[in-house]
C-alpha cells in the first residue's frame, strides 16, 4: 500500500502486474486456479528475482543487486 497522497507510488506495482501478466500470464495455459497460483510464485521467486533483469538495478538481477549492495556494505575495516 502506499502512503496517503502519493499515488505515484503506485506505479511500482502497476509495473509489476504488467510483468506478470505479460512474460508469465499471458504466455501460459493453467488448468485451474491452483495451478496458475503456483506457477505465478514460480515465476516471482525463480525469474523475476534471480534472472530477470532491472533497469533501475543497473541491469542487475534483484540477487544479484543485493549480493553487491551487501558485500559492499559488510565489508570489515581494520586499522592498524
């Protein structure tokens, strides 16, 4: 949800429903609901986090992106 009075947050979601309803959704044919709600979470949990790219990542996957944002950040420094 977002906050009151920022709906251009909304555009964050809208994006994602149109990636799911484009690159798995429409390119699919479920035989009930069980099986397209499986194959929905297959698709957010295995393509869309670990190999679809993101322009707003620098065209890094999201694990990809948090493994730098985490070495980067983790990275211990001792002074002599």
């Amino acid at each position: 949800m977002t906050e009151i009075a920022a709906a251009w947050q909304n555009g964050y979601v809208e994006r994602l429903m149109r990636t799911i309803k484009e690159e798995e959704v429409e390119l699919s044919d479920y035989e009930d609901f069980a099986q397209a709600y499986a194959q929905i979470g297959y698709f957010l949990q295995e393509v869309y986090q670990k190999k679809r790219i993101h322009s707003a990542l620098g065209y890094l996957t999201p694990l990809e992106f948090e493994s730098r944002w985490f070495t980067q950040h983790t990275l211990v420094r001792i002074t002599p």
